[in-house]
C-alpha cells in the first residue's frame, strides 16, 4: 500500500483544489465560510 501513497495524497488534494475552485468561482462570491458558521453558531446560542 506505502506505493500508492502519493496518489492516494494527489488525489485528495485535486478533489479539495476542485471543491474550493468550485466554491469560489460562484458569480455572488464564496459565502461557504459564512454558513458553515452560522450553522455552528445556531448549536452554542444561549436560549
């Protein structure tokens, strides 16, 4: 397996690079970040 380790590395960073390329290339801008925390900051609210 220690010889498919490099591939296993090029491919999981060609999947994210595609992922954030996707993300960003959107016409209104990223705003992944920005629900990503208002998702996380809806289960710490103090009620």
């Amino acid at each position: 397996m220690a010889e498919y380790d490099a591939l296993i590395v090029f491919l999981l960073s060609a999947v994210l690079m595609i992922f954030y390329i996707y993300i960003e290339a959107r016409p209104k801008g990223s705003n992944f970040i920005g629900n990503v925390k208002s998702t996380i900051s809806r289960f710490f609210r103090k009620r």
